[in-house]
C-alpha cells in the first residue's frame, strides 16, 4: 500500500489549532504550530486530535523570527495582541485601554532552521503573529524560494505596534522573491476586504479606518514552473496548491493554472502524478467552484464548457462524494 502524501504547514500563532482556512482540507496535512509561550504550547498540545481529522497535529514551544535566540515578549491583558513589538494605543479607537500584562523573554527559531533541524521542508505558511509577519518570512527565505507554495499572514496598513512593517514592506518582499499577492480578507472571516477600525460614531466597519487584514500570497514563479516539471511529487505539488488556492478564496488563480496546464499539453503527464482518489477529489473541488454563479462581467459564464475544456468530460457525470460533503460546502460558502 502507497504511503499517505501528506502537505505540510507551519503556523505560528495558532493558539486555538489549526487555521479556518485549513479546515476540512481533503489532503492529509502535517501541522507544525508554533507558540513561544510555555503555557500556551502545552494547551495546544492538549488539543484533541480527532478534531483535526486526519491532520497530523505537532505544538513547536518556539516562536519564529527573522533569527534564532531569544526575544522580548510584549504580553497584554488582551492574550491575541502579545507582540514582540510594543503596542501604541494612540494608533487605534479600539485599543486605547489595553495594558501591558507582563514582558517575558521566549526562545524563537526561524522557518529555515526549523526545516533544516526537523527534515519537514514546509508547503504552506500561516502567520498570526501580531506584526512579526515580515520578521518571520526573512527567517524563512531559502523556503520561501524553494519549497513553499503559499503564504497566508497577517498584515497592517496601520502601524498597530510601534515601528512594526506593513503591508507593503511585506509585499515589496515577497514581490522580489517571485510571490504574488492574491487577496486580501478581513481578519477573522473569510470575506473579501479589509478589517477596520470604528469609533463611536461609525456606523458600520465600512466608515471606519482601513487596518488591514490576512494577506495571502501565492509563489507564481514556482507554481507555474510546476506545469512543465517532471519530478516524481510535481503532480501532488499542483495539485495540493490548485486545492490551497480553492480553500483560500483565490480559485481564479488555481483554475488558470490548469488551463495553462491543458494548453501545454501536459494534463494527461499530470493526471499519471496522481492517485485516482486524488484526481477525484480535484475534479468534485474544481467542479463545487465552476457551480457557482458568476456575477459582474463573468455574468453567463458557461461551467459546463468550462468544465470539460479543464477535466475532458461533462460537468454533470462528477459523482456526488459524501466523503467531501463539509470541504465542498467550504469552498461553496467562500465563492456563493
């Protein structure tokens, strides 16, 4: 029997375990999370695993940073802002009356080393890590420009915390290294925009102050490089980023990938890459996607012709998969 092809992610700043965006993901993931503090380490890892379904989740008690040693822990009565940076209340309605709680010291790795330590060359990146976002992805450059297909992080256009980077400093960054940004979503939920900041006449988050939001970027130059390459995992590797990209509101990209694909003359090499299971579940993904309607200047957009330019067969013969009932109903929800 084959042995099971897993994805791997690093996270830090998981506190609650694995991001939403990883939820229900139908391949088979090994997790890494990240916690710096002691105790926050020790009650992720007290996480039940069933929760994760067939993730293989791992607590690292380091935090990550652009070097390995030991760093200043700024820690707040509200736990989600801990930062290596000092938080400046006047830069915020919302968090003018938060207080310092303590400053500690926690030992931090980077991305580079830990892979290197570990043997575990990262696929995907999540970064919760309250304005370390970019301290973090210098700490993990040769990963970023070798095995690492896509990142998600937090970014500011507000500087939250005094002289952290923002959110073009990120992208200028990642941009030199062959990345593109993709989407920008509101923290917290899966929807398109930016997180703001209201005062007390607001009336909604959208009269408010722009802050910023998750940020995901995808590396272009390697993914396309994916389309001609013959290594034994290239296939696994497209595969499992057309799904990230499916699962992180980014599904234009991904389809164009497989067109690029078909043009080339190299879906049939592909399809070979891959286990049928695996297939299958790339053909009921794409097809979850396609079924959603289209609106704005893709208004009449043919699915069905769509469809069958990408896989060769009709839309309609995809057998339903009860096994990918909740990931379908997912990537339904982040498009309908």
């Amino acid at each position: 029997m084959a042995a099971e092809r897993r994805v791997t992610v690093f996270d830090c700043g998981g506190r609650g375990g694995i991001h939403r965006s990883w939820e229900d993901f139908p391949v088979a993931l090994h997790y890494e999370s990240f916690e710096p503090e002691a105790e926050e380490a020790a009650a992720l890892a007290r996480l039940d695993p069933r929760k994760n379904g067939p993730t293989r989740f791992q607590v690292v008690n380091r935090g990550l940073d652009e070097r390995p040693g030991w760093r200043r822990l700024h820690v707040y009565d509200s736990p989600d802002l801990s930062s290596f940076y000092e938080l400046d209340p006047t830069a915020t309605y919302r968090y003018r009356s938060v207080a310092l709680d303590r400053v500690c010291r926690v030992h931090c790795t980077t991305v580079d080393l830990h892979r290197q330590q570990s043997g575990l060359a990262p696929d995907y990146l999540s970064i919760d890590a309250q304005g370390a976002s970019l301290a973090i992805l210098t700490g993990a450059r040769a990963s970023l420009t070798s095995s690492l297909l896509g990142v998600r992080c937090e970014a500011e256009l507000v500087p939250l915390y005094r002289g952290q980077p923002l959110l073009g400093e990120i992208s200028r960054y990642l941009f030199d290294l062959g990345w593109r940004l993709m989407r920008v979503e509101t923290c917290g939920r899966p929807q398109f925009g930016l997180s703001s900041d209201m005062n007390r006449f607001s009336v909604s988050p959208e009269d408010a102050v722009p802050t910023g939001g998750d940020a995901v970027f995808v590396n272009a130059a390697r993914a396309r490089s994916l389309l001609d390459d013959d290594a034994p995992d290239a296939a696994f590797r497209l595969f499992h980023l057309v799904l990230f990209l499916l699962h992180n509101g980014c599904g234009f990209f991904g389809l164009e990938l497989l067109e690029v694909l078909n043009e080339r003359g190299r879906r049939e090499r592909f399809r070979a890459g891959l286990r049928s299971d695996e297939f299958a579940v790339l053909q009921s993904q794409v097809a979850t996607y396609l079924r959603v309607p289209r609106e704005n200047v893709n208004r009449g957009f043919d699915s069905e012709r769509a469809y069958r330019e990408l896989f060769g067969t009709h839309l309609g013969e995809v057998p339903a998969a009860s096994a990918l009932a909740a990931s379908n109903a997912k990537v339904r929800g982040l498009y309908a």
